[in-house]
C-alpha cells in the first residue's frame, strides 16, 4: 500500500515538473492504465452516506453514492455493484453511482452488508479503479417490545421471611440497539403483587416488602413489567409472572381438639392393649406438623406411643389392672412437635397437655395362685400319706369363690382342697429325681374359671443302695508270680446320688482274713489294688481263688456290699503273658479278656451253625434226585428221522415206559430208516453206578431197545452209559463207539428232557469219581 501511494505520489509530482511539461495526456492516461493493472493504484472513491434507517417504506430508499475522482461526468465510465444484497435490496445507477434500497430493512434481521463496488471503461472495458469494499450499516428504531424469555417464573421462600428478603430476579430481553439511543435500555416495575413483594427497577431483583404467614395464604401471584426507553413516553414494554410459594416454618404448636377424654379398659386385658387414641391438631404441615405424646406424670400403669401416620396418641396398657384394687385413674398427656425451629414461640415450646380419664371394667377373673411355680422336696421312699407341700389360690373378684384344687396326670400324689400335696405311692430316687406337676385351681361357683401353676418336687437321695463292683472282674496270677505284684485293679459305683462326692474305702472281708496269698490296697481315689503276697502258684494245688472284697460307702449311714473276685492260676511266659490255665481258664491262655473270648467264640458258634445248615441243604438236595418212589417224570422223547422227514418223523413216547421191565411195547412194522448214517460217534461211558440191580435193568433195556424195531432212534437212549470199565459192550448205542479215554461227553443228552438229562449226568459222574 505504501508503495503504491508512494508511486502515485511521484507521478503526481512528474505531471506539475517543467521538465516534463512535452508529455501528452494521451501518455499519461496509458501510463496510469499500465500502472492500474500491473502496480496498487491510489482508490479514488469518494461516496456520501454509508447509512440507512430500517423500517422505512418506499418503492426506492437513496441510500448513497458512489464516485471516482477520475470519473469527468462524460459518462466514460460506468460503475458496478456486487456483495450482500446487491441487485436484489440494494441497486446502483451505473452512470451516477447512486445506490438505492428496494426493499424496507429490519436491523434485528441483519444489521449491516458489505458490498463491492467497481469502476469500468466503457471504451475498454477494463475497470479503471480496483474494486473497493465498503459496508451500508442499517440504523435502529424502537421497534421491540421487551421480552422475559425465561418467565414464568416460579419460586418459594419460607413464611414469616423478614422485609428485604431477595426471592427471586426476572430478567427481560430487547432486540433494539443497546448502543443507539435507549431503544434497549429497560426500567422494570410491579403491577402486582404489592404490599408484599417490590422489584429493583434497574436488576429486576423481586424483595419481599412484608411478612406473609403460610397458614393464611401459601401461593401469592405478581405480575412484573419491563419497559425499555428507560420508561419514557413512547417506550415498549412486557410483562411477566412469577409465583411465588410460601414454604411452611414450624411457628405453629399442636393444639388438642378436647381438654378431656374418657376411655375404658377391661381388668382381664393383657399388657400392651390399646385403650383409645387421642389427636392434637397442627396448622403446619411436613416435618413441621410432626408430634409427640407422652404421659406426663409418668403413670406406672398407661403410656402412650405416636401413630406416625395418622399423627395420633395410643394410649396403652402398660401393666395388668385389678378391679378390686382400683376403678379409675386419671393420667396427665402433653403432646409437642418432633422439630423445633428458630421461628417456634419459645415460650410455647413446652406443648400442650390434656387429662384422659380410664375407668376399669370388672370381670370375673380365674383363680389366682400366690406363685406361678413351686419347689418341693421330698424323700425317696416316703410312705403313704406324707406331705409335700401346699399350693395356694384365692378368687381376685369381691364375690370371693371357693377353690377346688386338682392335679393333672399324675398318680404318684395328690391334694386336698386345703392346696395340701400328699404322697400316694413310695418314691424312688434312682428312677425319677424329679416329678413335674401340674396343678389346677377351679371356682366351685363357676366351673369355667380355671388357672394352672406348675408344681416341681424334688426326691431327696437316701443312701439305699451299697456300693458295688464297676463291673464284673476275673484276673488271673502266674505260677511263678513273685510277692506284691499287682495282678488287678478294681473300682466301685454307687446308684445313690451324693452330696458331695462318692468316697469308697476297699478290704478284705472277715471271711477271707485267712487268706494269705492276696491283699487288698485301697488307692483313696476310689480304686483299689489286688496284689499278691507270697512268690509262686500252683495250678494242680489251687486252680482258682475267689477273694471276697468289702466295698464301703461315705453315705449316712454308710452300706457295705461284699464282691468276688474271681483269679485263676495260669502258666505264663517270659513277658507275664498267659500260656495255658486250668479248669476254664482258657479265657487267658492268649491274653484275651473274658469279654473279648466270649465274642470270639459267638462268632466261631454262629459260623459252624451256619455251615451245618449248608450242608444239610446239600444232602437233602442229592437225596432228593434219586428217591426211591418219586414222582412220575413224563417227558416226552422225540424220535427224529434221519433224513429229516418233517412232523411226520416224530413221535411222542412215555418215558415211564422205560422204568419197569415188564411193560413190552407192541410189534409194529418200524418204517424205513436210512442206513447211511453220518458220522455220529459217542464215547462209551466208561464209568457207572456198581449197583448190579441198576446195571441188569440198564441192560435189560438195551436189549429191549436192540430187538425192538419202534423203539426210540438209537443216539436217544445213551443216557444208561454206566458200564464201567470191565463191559464187554463197547457202547449202548447200536453204532460204533469211537473209544476214547478223555472225558465223557454228554452232548448226546441235549435231546431228552432236562430232568433226565440231569439225572445221567450226575449219576455218571458219581461212577467216573468212584472208579
């Protein structure tokens, strides 16, 4: 830019210079042209106004005018008009620069356009300024009202607020210039909502002016207006509302709707009945009309408790109440607010109080026992007929029924209608320590009126039982014991229950004094020691001792019981173990206690017992497979035909047949059976019963079946191979037999019946085992 101004500068100074006065104008002109469009040349513009009012009406608004001070009106030149809004709001006459609005602005819309404007040759065609931007700037009238763009507004403050307190600020808005005049300069103001509420006429700040009390109106509404030109005649305003809520303070105590109330109750009610209720009345609300009650001369018999959802005072019963004893009571209630706050009356903090009167209601109670249980003691083997204990029940009504006393359950005892319990039966200790009973109080007057209370009688030990072994002994000595040595330790129990503890002293007693080969040493921890008091025993001499032991107890009086205790005189090894013992001391011979052998040999008793009952099971079941007259097997033998002729080649037959010698079957002419056997070969049985009744009748039969044509095929009947070794017969069967010393093979019984089949199968095995 610098240059350029500079340059033109320089050019102006060479047009004034003499020395140049011989260069033409026409010169300079191309000069400036050359210069214009390859240097900045100086722009030349020259306009008048920049500005144009809005909303002003008019087919064509002069907005302005542009000019070149290179343009000599000889209309060289014309000019052009480019940027926002030209052509369609703005327009220019390209001869005299002038621009015109064809449309009414709106500053709010938009409130400036830059435009560019240029100058052209009209020779040429070539533009002879650079094209200059400007800006046309619309200027504001107020034509806005204010707005509250954020209202209504809404807001609570608490009640009974103090004078100036802030409650909430409004704020308006106007589109109008801020910088032109006071088209957006506001004054706000209240056109209701006075005496309580005013507004800050330049923050809009809303204050309150006095105090408002909830309980008289909780909501207030205020209207608040805006109006711009600083509230000067011809400015705009709004309007807006706020509503404002007023929240509640505790400033209000409960106030009881009765100074009296009256209630009843039943004497017979249980504890914690609910007599009646009783409300006071709060006119705030929430937290701030939460109450509570409570008795405010603390009665021993009522209280009160705060229902928290309906806001009231239970009254209760607190302790059981007795008709007989007092009919009314008067009772003192104050109730108060749960929360406290700085606007609650101080003086009124104490609450209120009001007097609740409850009369008690008679009703004919049950008998009532002196105690609910009773301890007695007694005892054991009391006789008939002594006393326990009394029981005592009265009737609480004023009629004062007589009792009848009973007990529930029991034999052993029983009562008078004095409440007297007596014994009916001995007592024994060791059975029952304690005796539980129920006892029974009922009004003669009225049968209906019954109570219970429980009766627990103690049976006192009496030393009635003598000490005794802890459990059976039998010890044994060896042979070659030595003096002193402890062969067995023993204990005592007693069925006496004892004071203190039980305390049993161990002797010898008078009939064994003589015995000089044991003693008995007493522990003092209620065990004794059985030592020897000679060296050497002998089993052949004296086998076995019985040393008789005196046990004694610490019982008043003291018992006695006198105990065997049995020892046998044993061969012992190296380490004291026993080797063998006479006369049943076979229980130490290995070192077994006498528990252990005698589980032992249950044991070995049960397991012969069951293997005798095996075997007898066996027995019976080989005797059975051969009786002598048993039952009458009739199993049929198929006949098959060689050839495989079908049905046609079978034939039943009566194996009972086959058992008697006598019975001869009928000549019939036996059919045509192929000679060409295949290949069948059964191994002789070389083994058979030696009974030579059994092997005439196997015979026989093999010669029956031999001569008769009709009889069964030939492999059906070598069930009867049992001709031993010595048989001339090779085999039964009319083929064949393929000798053979292996075993035997039965495969040939798979067509008889399964109980004939069986029974050639055992009876052969019989024969081979024997031979």
């Amino acid at each position: 830019m610098n240059c350029y101004v500079s340059l033109q500068f320089l050019l102006g100074l060479a047009q004034l210079c003499p020395c140049h006065t011989d260069m033409t104008n026409s010169k300079m002109h191309e000069m400036n042209q050359s210069l214009e469009f390859h240097l900045r040349a100086k722009r030349s513009w020259v306009w008048n106004r920049f500005f144009v009012q809005e909303e002003l009406s008019g087919i064509e608004l002069h907005v302005g005018r542009l000019r070149s001070n290179l343009d000599n009106g000889d209309a060289s030149l014309i000019y052009v008009l480019s940027g926002e809004g030209a052509g369609s709001i703005f327009t220019i006459n390209n001869r005299t620069g002038d621009i015109t609005a064809i449309k009414k602005l709106d500053r709010e819309e938009k409130s400036y356009y830059k435009l560019r404007g240029q100058v052209i040759d009209v020779v040429t065609g070539k533009p002879v300024e650079p094209e200059s931007e400007f800006v046309i700037k619309v200027l504001d009238i107020n034509d806005n009202q204010p707005e509250f763009l954020e209202g209504p507004y809404e807001t609570s403050i608490p009640e009974m607020s103090p004078e100036g307190t802030s409650v909430i600020q409004v704020t308006a808005t106007d589109n109008d210039d801020p910088s032109h005049g006071n088209n957006a300069r506001l004054i706000y103001s209240i056109l209701q909502g006075r005496p309580y509420f005013s507004v800050e006429p330049t923050t809009g700040v809303i204050r309150i002016s006095s105090q408002m009390d909830r309980e008289a109106e909780d909501q207030y509404l205020v209207v608040v207006q805006a109006t711009d030109m600083l509230g000067l005649p011809g400015g705009l305003s709004g309007t807006t509302t706020v509503t404002i809520n007023l929240s509640d303070v505790n400033d209000n105590r409960p106030i009881f709707q009765f100074g009296l109330y009256h209630m009843n109750v039943s004497e017979s009610a249980p504890v914690g009945t609910s007599i009646g209720a009783i409300l006071a009345e709060d006119s705030d609300i929430g937290d701030n009309a939460k109450m509570n009650y409570s008795i405010e001369d603390g009665s021993y018999f009522f209280d009160i408790i705060t229902n928290n959802e309906t806001q009231e005072g239970i009254v209760i019963l607190k302790q059981k109440l007795d008709y007989e004893l007092q009919r009314q009571y008067s009772v003192r209630a104050k109730v108060t607010n749960s929360y406290i706050d700085e606007y609650f009356p101080k003086d009124e903090n104490s609450g209120q109080t009001t007097v609740i009167k409850i009369r008690v209601e008679d009703v004919d109670e049950p008998p009532v026992f002196s105690y609910l249980e009773y301890v007695m003691e007694i005892a054991e083997e009391t006789p008939y007929g002594s006393h326990v204990g009394t029981v005592l029940a009265r009737d609480p009504d004023a009629t004062n029924s007589p009792i009848r006393y009973s007990i529930v359950g029991c034999s052993l005892f029983s009562i008078d209608d004095n409440g007297t319990i007596i014994v009916t039966e001995p007592l024994d200790r060791e059975i029952d320590a304690w005796h539980n009973l129920t006892v029974t109080a009922t009004e003669k007057n009225n049968l209906q009126q019954v109570s219970e209370a429980n009766v627990y009688v103690q049976v006192l030990n009496v030393n009635d039982h003598a000490p005794e072994f802890f459990h059976y002994y039998e010890t044994y000595v060896c042979e070659k014991a030595n003096t002193g040595e402890l062969i067995q330790t023993i204990s005592a129990v007693d069925r006496d229950a004892s004071v203190e503890d039980h305390r049993f002293s161990f002797n010898l007693s008078t009939e064994a004094a003589s015995n000089l080969s044991f003693i008995v040493r007493d522990n003092k921890d209620n065990t004794a020691g059985v030592l020897t008091t000679k060296s050497g025993f002998s089993r052949q001499e004296q086998p076995v001792f019985y040393l008789p032991i005196l046990i004694a107890d610490n019982g008043i009086p003291p018992l006695t019981s006198t105990n065997t205790l049995t020892i046998h005189a044993c061969d012992c090894d190296e380490n004291g173990g026993t080797q063998s013992c006479t006369y049943g001391a076979l229980t130490f011979s290995m070192g077994f206690s006498t528990e252990g052998l005698i589980a032992i040999l249950t044991c070995i008793l049960i397991i012969l017992v069951f293997v005798f009952i095996i075997l007898g099971l066996k027995q019976g079941r080989k005797q059975a497979l051969f009786p002598e007259k048993g039952e009458d097997f009739r199993e049929n033998i198929v006949r098959y035909d060689d050839e495989g002729g079908g049905e046609e080649d079978t034939q039943a037959f009566d194996i009972a047949a086959l058992r008697t010698r006598t019975v001869m079957r009928a000549r019939k002419t036996r059919k045509n059976i192929t000679t060409e056997i295949r290949s069948l070969y059964r191994q002789s049985l070389q083994v058979g019963p030696d009974s030579a009744v059994f092997k005439e009748f196997i015979l026989a039969k093999l010669e029956e079946a031999n001569t008769d044509p009709c009889a069964p095929p030939f492999d059906s009947l070598q069930t009867y191979a049992f001709e031993g070794t010595g048989s001339p017969a090779g085999s039964l069967s009319s083929l064949e037999s393929s000798i053979s010393d292996s075993e035997q093979n039965f495969d040939y019984l798979t067509e008889l019946g399964p109980r004939f089949k069986k029974l050639a199968s055992m009876y052969g095995s019989r024969i081979h085992a024997k031979n």
